[in-house]
C-alpha cells in the first residue's frame, strides 16, 4: 500500500488544475493521491479527467451569507461565526482519520493549511509571489508549514521573502516544457497574439494595444466579442493556447502558470498584471522585468505608449534560459517521497 498524500486543489483559475495535472503522475509513484476540493466544479473536473479519490469539503458559508471585503489585516477575518466553518472542519477531521495523510499539499487557502497542522498532519505549502506578510493567516501557514514548494526558479524570488531557508524551488513547471521550438525566434515579429485573463477585458485597453495596422493581432481568451479593427482576430476560448499563439510576441498577465507555458514555448513576453489581492500577478512581473525576462506593460497606455512597447518585444533579448524545469514535476515527488515516504 502507498502512503496517502492529500492534495488541496484550489479552484480559482485554471493554473492550479494545471499544475494538479502535472503532479499527479509523479505523486502517484510514491504516493495514494486524494484530492481536497471545496467547489463542485473543480471536484467534477477531477473525477472526469483522473481515476483519483476527492474528498469535497462543504462550504463554511451559511446561505445567503454576504462575505465581507478581505482587507488581509486580521486572521480569519472573512470566516463567520456560524455553524458552516464547524462542519468543513469536521469533514476535514474526519477525512484525516479516515485516510491518516503523511502530509497535506496545499496549493492555496492558508486556513485550511493551519486547520490541518492543528490535526497533527505536515502541511507542505505551495508559494507564489506577492505582499503576503501583511495577511496574519497567511504569515502563519508559512510559519507552520514544514516545507514550502515554489514552482518558479530562486532567482526569481522577490527579495523581501523572509521563508527562503525552507523553500524548495523548483523552476517553472509547463505542460509545454517538452515542446520542441524554432531557433528563428523572431520571423513572426508581426503577429502578436493576446492572452486575455478573464472575462469583460476593456475594450478600449485593446483598441488601443492593436492601434498599429502594420501589425495582425490574435486574441484568445475573449468570452465576448469586441469591436476592433480589421488587423485583430478574436479566437474566443481555446483548449490548447500552444496551437492558437500566432507569432513570438505574446501579451499577457503575469500569472505563475501561465508564464511558465509562455517561456516553455520560447514566446517574448509583455506583461500586463492583473489585480490580485496579494498583488501577486505586480510583484512577479516586476522580478521578471528586473532579471531581463519579460517586458511591462501597464492598462493605461495610449495606443502610442504600446506602439513603442511591441516594437521593443520585437528585437528583446530575453534571459529565460533554464526558467523552466521539465524534470520539476518528478523532482517534488521525489523531494515528498524522501520527506514522507
């Protein structure tokens, strides 16, 4: 019998489905991998693509219940005082004496991480990039956590980062990572494709990132359909962005995942960070600028200001060699197996 792994998959995003998809085959090696979930949707995505055990923790919100605004000053601070929380942790301990996890891989929400810890399983924690020190919940996940797995290189971790000393870095990891490219990195420097991040994009935002008619745009990811000039091309939502990228150069937010498939596929970068509530999509775009990787852009631009940023990406030498890490699937399993196994 394999020792029992949980795995909490968050379901904001496609990134952490992602990166389930790519750990899973290596946990599975050393591990019996059961899924955490506290959404239907994601937990429907996992039986219809895996063989793989869920546990779907309930809601801890009572119906009905208007969550305040998270301001991340104080610890649990959007958990009610109602009876909700109680059976999420119940159905939490009870899936613990159940299964008897040797740890508790938590890609995200760091109150589940404290509750288990406080069950006496070991919390390995993912880490992504961003203003966590102001958030007590989220400080004190990092103090407890046995270990920390970022999946992005160390020399792109942020310098303010205080739990280096425990953190396990993998480099980035892709989907992509075993693709093979064209060494003429720049022969499409014409076509420029949009990666939109999430839904009701401002349309002025893009008319003025496609104001250049020397130029073609592709852009993927649109849910609607936006009124633009006759150079842009809108491909709605794709399965595969790998098929859909037309050309070298590639706008973006600054997502983990979604730049580690970008750099994987040799793409030159311009970002354009989305708000998050630890800044997270900012502070990563920022180190990636600093170290020469990707260029920045921001949504208040004139057509003009992105005119001169594309012609930049055009002949942008990046520094992206080794960022991505095609054994780093296989070598955090091997780092649980020698851990906890």
């Amino acid at each position: 019998m394999k020792p029992v792994i949980f795995y909490f998959v968050h379901a904001h995003g496609n990134g952490h489905r992602a990166t389930f998809n790519m750990l899973y085959p290596a946990l599975s090696a050393y591990f019996k991998v059961i899924a955490i979930t506290t959404n239907s949707e994601i937990t429907a995505y996992l039986h219809s693509k895996y063989q793989v055990e869920v546990v779907q923790l309930p809601p801890k919100y009572p119906v009905g219940y208007h969550v305040p605004e998270h301001t991340f000053s104080r610890p649990f601070e959007v958990t009610p005082y109602a009876v909700e929380p109680a059976n999420r942790a119940r159905a939490l301990a009870d899936a613990i004496l159940h299964y008897q996890p040797k740890t508790f891989y938590c890609d995200g929400v760091p109150e589940l991480a404290i509750l288990v810890r406080g069950m006496g399983v070991p919390v390995v924690l993912v880490h992504l990039p961003g203003n966590i020190m102001s958030d007590p919940t989220q400080v004190f996940a990092h103090q407890l956590a046995d270990h920390i797995i970022a999946h992005f290189p160390e020399k792109l971790e942020q310098p303010d980062y205080q739990f280096g000393a425990k953190t396990f870095y993998s480099g980035y990891i892709s989907q992509y990572a075993d693709r093979k490219f064209s060494n003429d990195q720049y022969a499409n420097s014409n076509e420029i494709t949009i990666l939109l991040g999430y839904d009701n994009y401002d349309e002025q935002v893009l008319s003025n990132i496609t104001a250049d008619n020397h130029a073609t745009f592709t852009i993927v990811g649109n849910k609607n359909h936006y009124n633009l000039r006759d150079n842009c091309k809108q491909l709605g939502r794709v399965a595969d962005i790998s098929t859909a990228i037309v050309g070298d150069v590639v706008i973006s937010a600054a997502g983990q995942n979604t730049i580690a498939e970008l750099l994987s596929l040799n793409k030159s970068l311009v970002l354009l960070p989305e708000p998050r509530p630890y800044y997270e999509q900012d502070v990563h775009a920022q180190v990636l600028v600093k170290n020469n990787v990707a260029l920045l852009a921001r949504e208040n631009f004139s057509a003009l200001q992105w005119q001169d940023v594309l012609s930049k990406a055009k002949y942008f030498k990046a520094s992206n060699t080794y960022l991505v890490n095609r054994s780093g699937p296989k070598m955090i399993a091997q780092k649980l197996q020698e851990w906890y196994a």
